[in-house]
C-alpha cells in the first residue's frame, strides 16, 4: 500500500498545494511552475535576492523512480513497528538537517501517540538511554553510522548490536528503511521543499 506520506514528502499532493498558493496573484513568469523539469537562476534586482522558479517536481518529472522509491519504502517498513520506524526517520532526518521531513515524521510520530518527551530527545538518546528500548537504541544506533557511512563506515560493533535485536529479516528491512529515509532526505533537500508545508 502507497504510504501518502512519503507521496507528499517526494513534493506532490497539498506540500505542492500549498507552495503554490503563495505564488497566487503573481504573473505566470514570476511564479514559475511548480511542475517545471528544471529550476530557473532566475535573476537579481539590485536590491534584493535573486528571484527563482521553484524547483523540479520529482514525481512528475520521474515518475518511474518515485514509484520504485515508494514501492521500497513500503517494502521497508513492513513488519517494522510503527513507532521504531518514526524514531528512524526522524533521527534520519535530524542528521541529514532536513526540516521537511523532520517536521513531517515527528507530526506523524505525535498522531500515533508518541510522547514529546521521547520526540525531544530522540536527537540526544545516547545520553537518554532510558527513554527509549535496548531495541530501539539499537536501530538507533545503526541509523546514525549508515547515515553517516562516510564518517566511519558501519562498525561491526553498531551491527552486532543491531543483530542481537533483529533477525536477519528485520535486520534486511530495517537497513532498507535506513537506506530509504536517508532518499527521501536527500530528495527534499535537492528540490527545496518547504518545511511545515504537508497538510495531508
């Protein structure tokens, strides 16, 4: 099943609603298209910033990618516990400085019934042990060496700790999940999408 989430988080849906809405009264060529294959410069007034179109509409303009992104994620999270991959994603996505899908995954997290307490200190859980499971240290742990693999790689012990919690099926799926936020981070950033603009 299509996590609408992740449809949003590629940049369709109201996220594009919404971006729009602000170009509303602007003449065609100041507003630009949102469903535009590429990005304008754009150009710079004398005094102010430089003026640009938005950004490329990624589903649109690969379509057969973004599915193939939505059918790995779903493939992903199946079986995951719900509130683990949240706390992945979000930690993801801290790291990654992603506003959008931050602001995207902690709303989603609260709407389930995760506590604030937890959502605050998911960036610090080394030192918050306590908050969280032995479980979810783990995959917490093996989050921040993927998402950082060029740091350090993935220590082997990071992944035997990982291990001890997972079977080699959720292990699969929970690097895969790893491997999928750290995209969809990546594609927010790239094409500029706006934080606090999902309204599904």
């Amino acid at each position: 099943m299509t996590n609408t989430a992740q449809i949003n988080e590629a940049g369709t849906g109201n996220a594009e609603n919404a971006e729009n809405a602000g170009n509303a009264g602007k003449p065609a060529n100041a507003a630009g298209s949102a469903h535009g294959a590429s990005s304008a410069r754009g150009t710079a007034p004398a005094d102010g910033p430089v003026n640009r179109s938005p950004r490329v509409n990624f589903a649109q303009a690969a379509p057969k990618a973004f599915r193939a992104l939505i059918g790995f994620d779903a493939a992903a999270r199946e079986g995951l516990d719900p509130a683990l991959v949240e706390l992945v994603q979000i930690r993801s996505s801290q790291l990654n400085k992603c506003a959008y899908c931050l602001h995207m995954h902690t709303s989603d997290a609260r709407k389930a019934g995760e506590s604030e307490e937890r959502l605050h200190m998911v960036a610090v859980w080394e030192e918050a042990a306590h908050f969280f499971t032995a479980k979810e240290r783990a995959a917490l742990a093996l989050t921040e060496a993927v998402t950082l693999v060029a740091q350090g790689g993935v220590p082997d012990e990071v992944y035997d700790r990982a291990a001890t919690h997972f079977d080699d099926a959720e292990l699969a799926r929970l690097l895969a999940l790893i491997f999928t936020i750290n995209t969809w981070n990546r594609l927010a950033l790239s094409t500029g999408k706006v934080p606090g603009t999902d309204e599904r």
